[in-house]
C-alpha cells in the first residue's frame, strides 16, 4: 500500500514538474524570441537610418559638387564670355570703331582663357586619365602638377602596380575625389611647404598617406569643422570615405601633421 | 467518479479524430512534409484508438500497443528529421532512427512484445522531449516567421512537448498503474487520458493554424 501511493505521489509530482517545465520552456522561447525579433527590428532600423544618412550626405556631395562647379563657371567661364560678347558687341552697336588684329587677337586670348577654364572643369568632373592611365598615374600626375606650381614641394610614392591595387573603377574614382579634396584643403588651409604622400599595401586594403609640415589638424578638428557645417570639403571626404568604407584619420606624428586613408579591397 | 473516468477515457479516444477531421478537403499533395507524416501518424493513432478500445475488455492488446508506440516514435522522428533539416542533424538523425529501430527489435528479440511494457515508451518520450526542446531553440532565432501563434510547427511541437513533458512519468511506471490491483493506481491513468486530449486539441490546432497561414 505505502508503495502504491509513493508511486502515485510520484507520478503526479513528476507529472506536475515536468508539465510545468514544459509551460517554462514554451514562455521563455516565446518571451525570448520577442526580444530577439525586437533587437532585430532595431538593428534593421538603426542599419536603414544610417544607409539614408549615407544617401542624403552622397546626394548632399553631389549638390555641392554641382554648386561648385557651376560658381566656377559662372564666375570664371561666364565672366570672361560675357566680356568677350560685350567687347565683339561694340563693333555691331557701334558702326565708327575700327576692328583692329590687336583687338582680335585680345579676343580670341579671352576665348582661350575660358576654353582653358572648361577643360579644366570637365578634367575635374571626369579624370580621363584615371580611366586610361589609372589611379597611380593619374593621381600622380596631380601631385607632379602641384609640384611645379612651386608653392609646395610634393612627392608621391607608391611601389605598387596598379593591377595590385585590387580596387574596382568606382571606388578608385571616390579615392582620386578624396585625394583631390585633400590636396585642395592641404593647399588652402595648411600653409605647408613641403608634402610627401606614400601609397602602401595593408591587410585587405591599401593606405595613403599624406606627410606635411603645415598647420597641425586632428581628428577633434575635423569633427568640430564637420558638426559646424563649417568644413564642406572636409563633409564630402567624409561622406566619400564612408561610402566605399574607408577610414580617414587626422594624426600628428614626429612634428608632422598626417591624413591617413584606408580604403579597404571589394570583397571585404 | 467511475462515471467521470469513463468519459474522459471516451473523450479521450474522441479527439483523436479531431485533428483527422481539420485534414478534411485539404489536398495531401499540397502539403508540406512534416504535415503528411503527421496524417499518416494520425490516421494510425486513430485506428490504433478504435482497435484498442474494441480490443480492451475482450483480449490482450500488447502488440498493437507496442508497433503503435514504435510507429509513433518513427513518425515523430522523421517528422523533426524535416523540420530540424540541417548539416549537422543529418549526422545525428540517421543513428537515432537506428538506435530506436534496435530498442524495438531487441524488446521484441526479449520478447517483450507481448507484453505491455514501458522500455519504448520511455525510450520514445525522451527522445521527443530532446528534440522538442531543441526545435523550440531553433526557432527562438528564426526570424523568418513573423509571429510564433501563426506558425504550424509551433503548435505542433508545442503538443508533442507538453504530451510526452506530462505523460513522461506515467510511461515510467505505466506498467506498475495499469495492472496493480489497487484502483487509485490504475485511476492515475486519467492524466494520461488528459494530456491525450490536449495534445490532440493542440495537434488540430497546428493543422488548422496551416490550413489558415499556410506558413
């Protein structure tokens, strides 16, 4: 008798125990997989809100290219159209003055400095040479250039070929745009005398690296321009690093100032 | 009270038609694995019921119970063969049917057939209990399935665990309740009959979420 209630205790304490673990199970995945379904949608949001904040500041780039270029042609090309049209003008309106080849010539002198002018602009929005010739050529070509102006003595270094460069057209594009902007801001704001950029092979990616002897500028700096809104050049580096993934940084080493950019290969 | 048994031991073989009945007009081909093993299993369980029921007060049913026992556990094994689908499990799959098909071989090499006994059940419970519980972990992370409450294969596993989680100690000493000769032993048989129902109720619901998502 003692053993057929033990048994029956057993039974139902055991039924009672496993049942409830059963029921716990059930709760905890279905408490748990609402939290996990709930971390998920965060994620995906914090993940769509930051590819729009991308979108915005690559359209944002763009309108601010777009500005830039049309300020300079509107400044430089169109004034000196407008001279030469108000020049040619005079001839029609004015029957009595004598068409000289001096004035002609002066003319055609105007025409040149604007042709001058948008090819310089187009050169600008679209390195032909970067197609033909590659990043290394091409962006070397930049350095050469801005070395014979005479204002700052730059080198560029690079030991690799450009076929191990392992970088696809877009991205080599968004890297000659960052290179540019970096260069222009180095001209502008740094009042360096001497540049030396060094192009170097990392794990799964490649570094620039710019050496000045200019003003110091920091990583702070660069933040502080960027929340401002004082730094468009500064936002377009930005915006274009972040786009093909890359990291920039604003460092000071050995009485240096140095910009460093990382642009990691496709597949990573 | 005698009564109140033998009605819930009717309902108890009453609901087994129950999920059978949400199959109605649903074509077999258009169904997903786990769902066809499950009719098969079902439609078996049922007749297994009948037989049973029919069997019960004029001769042993040992036999039918056991080949029952070993189906169902088939069943349910290829069934979260499909639904546990991965690399891996097909590693541990293939032994698990092997080692259960030899635990019924060799209670029938024992001669253990004949009789009722708990050693398959046991076996079957555990086994179900463990992938129950790993399905259930599985899911936790899938994040394909919107809501847990529209998805089939909840209700199904969740059926299978609370059914074998209840019944798991009264299939240990099920031998010990159903032929001691005290009544208040053999009585505790009602919660089996009880879990019976529900798990049926809860398998109907698992075919019915289907026929209504069709996740």
């Amino acid at each position: 008798m003692e053993e057929n209630e033990a048994v029956i205790f057993f039974v139902l304490v055991g039924a009672l125990i496993m049942l409830s673990l059963a029921l716990v199970v059930i709760f905890f995945v279905a408490l748990h997989r609402k939290k996990y379904l709930v971390q998920q949608n965060d994620i995906l949001r914090v993940r769509n809100e930051s590819e729009q904040a991308l979108l915005k500041a690559v359209i944002g780039t763009q309108e601010e290219e777009r500005t830039r270029i049309g300020l300079n042609l509107h400044d430089s090309v169109g004034a000196e159209l407008s001279m030469v049209k108000l020049n040619l003008s005079r001839y029609v309106q004015d029957k009595s003055l004598v068409f000289s080849v001096d004035h002609l010539k002066k003319e055609i002198e105007n025409l040149e400095n604007a042709i001058e002018t948008i090819r310089g602009v187009v050169k600008d929005l679209y390195p032909k040479s970067l197609q033909i010739y590659g990043f290394i050529t091409a962006f070397g070509g930049v350095v050469d250039r801005l070395d014979d102006s005479q204002t700052i003595t730059a080198r560029f270094n690079c030991t690799m070929p450009e076929a191990e460069l392992g970088l696809d057209f877009p991205t080599k594009l968004d890297l000659y745009r960052i290179c540019q902007e970096v260069l222009n801001n180095l001209i502008k704001y740094s009042a360096c005398k001497n540049l030396m950029i060094d192009m170097l092979p990392e794990h799964n990616g490649v570094k620039i690296i710019f050496t000045h002897d200019g003003i110091e500028f920091l990583n702070a700096d660069a933040d502080n321009m960027i929340l401002q809104n004082t730094g468009i050049g500064l936002k377009s580096i930005k915006n274009r690093t972040n786009l093909i993934k890359g990291k920039i940084n604003y460092l000071r080493q050995n009485d240096n100032s140095v910009i460093e950019i990382f642009v990691p290969l496709k597949n990573d | 009270m005698k009564v109140f048994y033998k009605i819930v031991e009717l309902f108890s073989v009453l609901f087994a038609f129950l999920p059978v009945l949400f199959y109605f007009k649903l074509k077999i081909k258009t169904l997903s694995t786990p769902l066809k093993v499950l009719f098969c299993y079902l439609v078996f369980s049922l007749l297994n019921e009948i037989i049973c029921f029919w069997l019960f007060s004029r001769t042993a049913n040992s036999y039918m119970y056991n080949i029952f026992t070993f189906v169902e556990g088939l069943s349910i094994i290829v069934i979260y063969k499909h639904i546990l689908d991965s690399e891996k499990s097909r590693f541990y799959f293939l032994p698990l049917i092997v080692f259960y098909s030899l635990c019924f071989a060799v209670a029938g090499f024992l001669g253990q057939l004949s009789k009722h006994n708990n050693f398959l059940i046991t076996i079957e419970t555990v086994i179900v209990i463990v992938l129950s519980i790993t399905y259930f972990f599985r899911l936790i992370n899938n994040v394909q399935i919107p809501k847990l409450t529209d998805y089939y294969l909840f209700w199904l596993n969740t059926s299978f665990l609370i059914y074998f989680c209840g019944s798991l100690f009264i299939f240990i000493f099920e031998t010990f309740i159903l032929y001691n000769h005290d009544k208040n032993v053999r009585n505790l048989w009602i919660l089996h009959n009880i879990f019976n129902i529900v798990y049926n109720v809860l398998l109907a619901k698992s075919v019915f979420t289907w026929r209504k998502t069709k996740l």
